[in-house]
C-alpha cells in the first residue's frame, strides 16, 4: 500500500520492549574464525553469486516505512535476499513482519532495536539494542505459529529459523567491544562491500543500478534498505535484476553466501573504508535527536550509506584512516 512507504514521526507507541516471561531460544558464542566483520564472501568455484539485502530500520519516536512495491518486485522475480530488521520495525509492522518471516524467499537478521549507535552505548544499553530485534522476531514467530491458517499445517514452522543469527550494526559503526557483544550473542556481524547509495534522494534508480553493476562481483554483499528511506530503490530493481541474470549472477541469501566460500573478514565497521563511520559517534537523546547543533542532527536519521550525509557531515576526524586489515576465515 502507498501509504506505507512513509515514515511518520512523533509516534512513541512502540519505543519500549513489552515485558515477557517467554526465554529466547539458545545459542553457542560465535567460533572464533568468524568473529569480526563480515564484508563480502570469496566464492571457490568461481560462481556467480550475490546477496541483496534491506535494511528495514525504525529509531525511537517515529514508525518508518515499509516499502511494498520492492517486496512485490522480488516476489515477482524469485529474487532471494535478506532483511536487516530492528526490533522495533519488527513490533510497529507486526502483520508486514509475519509476512516476511513466513516468506521462504526471504532470510530475516537483526538490526539492532532502535538504530543507535551501539559505540555510544553502555553494556546494559547495548544488549538491548542487541536482545531486542530477537524477542521482537521470536514474538511474531510465536504469533504466526498461532495462526489458526499456521496451525492447521503440522510442518508449516519447520522451515522458519527459531532465531535470528546474523547482525548489521547500525550506521554500519561498531567498535571492539560491541563487535565482541554481538558475536558473543551468537550473531554473526554483517557488513557490506557494495553500498547502493538508495537514501539518497539525488540519486536517480538508473544512477543506483549503474553504481551497482559497475562495482558488483561475485561473493558481494548490498546494502538497501526497504523501509522507505530508499529513495528510487524499488524503480532501480527492474534496472539492475535483469542485467545481473543476463551475467549470470543467482541471487542468494547472506546464509546461502556464506556456506558457498570464505567470508571476508575486518576487525572494525565501516562503509567503504576504515573510519568513514566515526561521524556518526554524536549522542542521541531517546527520540533520536542528536544532542549537538540541528545539522548534525538531521544526519542521525540517516543510514551510513547515504551520500547526502558524507557531504554534510561534521569533519571531526583529522587523521587519516588506517589501511582495511581483512582477512579470511580459515
């Protein structure tokens, strides 16, 4: 529905977790060859392979969007992917949440529970931001299984995972301790090496795909977002999908990526190099309004993939950034 594609502001119904007594599904701390921050996937065989994924991101205060027409389109087109939810977005968007998870095209992860910056936060905070998306997840899972549609199916369930097990960082900034949080929580950290540029306005979706198929290579991870801060995101898919078939390029999920080669792994989050994400390191207040000076504040409702927030943002950082270390799970 087009009414959904807008986010909506001053809206604090869904800012705090309901209270449960329901225990989360276990979990083991992540393996130490995959501790880090999971950037793209080398592919052994040489197949063409690559991950799209959508953030689908809600901060304190307001209730984002839902962008259906990128939903219908990969629908329509068989185009597996995965979808970075927050905890939040996930209870504000229960039915649209059910939907999704009960999709077999689609693989749900955690993006943290209100999109704050998990490098400000203190432990307690951070495993909110952290724990939140999976009891949100869990929640609506139990929902659906409820359904009398769902339990009617003896087997319906077997194929939903009873949790989530891979994590984006919000504005994709992460230091040592959250990134051991994260793993330690059983999630593995994932980043991208192919940012669309879809939050901002200026870029036109011919302007996206071309971005797209110029640096796309096989093992890449994308980053979207289908929240409605994706500008021009759905009208670029009919651009690009068919132009990466006629390459040769399958779409698969993160998971699916990562049981086809060796990730590629940082031991820091960034964007497109290392600190380019510390400007997002500006306190936020609950509402999700930056405790500093107006510009610096519109940039918090932004993703750290935006053009339009590099341009403005403060040029607090000085020194020059440290060379990428990446290495790859043995």
């Amino acid at each position: 529905m087009a009414g959904e594609r807008a986010a909506v502001r001053g809206i604090h119904t869904f800012n705090r977790l309901p209270k449960t007594d329901d225990t989360l599904a276990p979990f083991e701390p992540v393996a130490p060859a995959m501790r880090g921050a999971i950037r793209r996937v080398d592919v052994a065989n040489g197949e063409k392979l690559v991950a799209f994924t959508f953030d689908l991101c809600e901060q304190y205060g307001e209730v984002a969007g839902y962008d259906g027409d990128i939903f219908d389109y990969l629908r329509a087109e068989g185009i597996r992917a995965t979808l970075f939810a927050g905890g939040k977005w996930m209870r504000s968007h229960a039915k649209r949440t059910q939907q999704l998870i009960s999709d077999p095209l689609f693989e749900i992860a955690n993006h943290a529970e209100a999109h704050r910056n998990l490098r400000l936060l203190d432990a307690a905070s951070m495993q909110t931001e952290i724990r939140g998306p999976q009891q949100s997840y869990e929640a609506a899972r139990k929902d659906l299984s409820a359904n009398h549609c769902t339990a009617a199916n003896a087997g319906a369930m077997t194929a939903i995972a009873p949790r989530l097990s891979l994590f984006r960082f919000p504005y994709g900034a992460c230091n040592a301790a959250s990134l051991a949080a994260v793993n330690d929580a059983g999630l593995l950290a994932i980043q991208w090496d192919l940012s669309s540029g879809d939050p901002d306005p200026r870029l036109s979706a011919q302007a996206i795909a071309n971005g797209i198929l110029h640096r796309v290579k096989s093992g890449s991870i994308v980053v979207m977002h289908g929240n409605g801060r994706g500008w021009n995101t759905a009208a670029m898919l009919p651009l690009v999908v068919p132009k990466l078939k006629a390459l040769g390029y399958k779409f698969v999920t993160v998971s699916e990526l990562l049981a086809l080669g060796k990730p590629v792994i940082a031991d820091s989050c960034y964007d497109s190099k290392p600190g380019d994400t510390d400007r997002y390191d500006v306190p936020l207040s609950l509402t999700g309004v930056a405790k500093t000076p107006s510009t610096t504040a519109k940039l918090q409702w932004q993703d750290a993939t935006t053009v339009t927030a590099k341009k403005r943002a403060p040029a607090a950082i000085s020194r020059k950034p440290p060379p990428p270390r990446l290495r790859k799970a043995s």
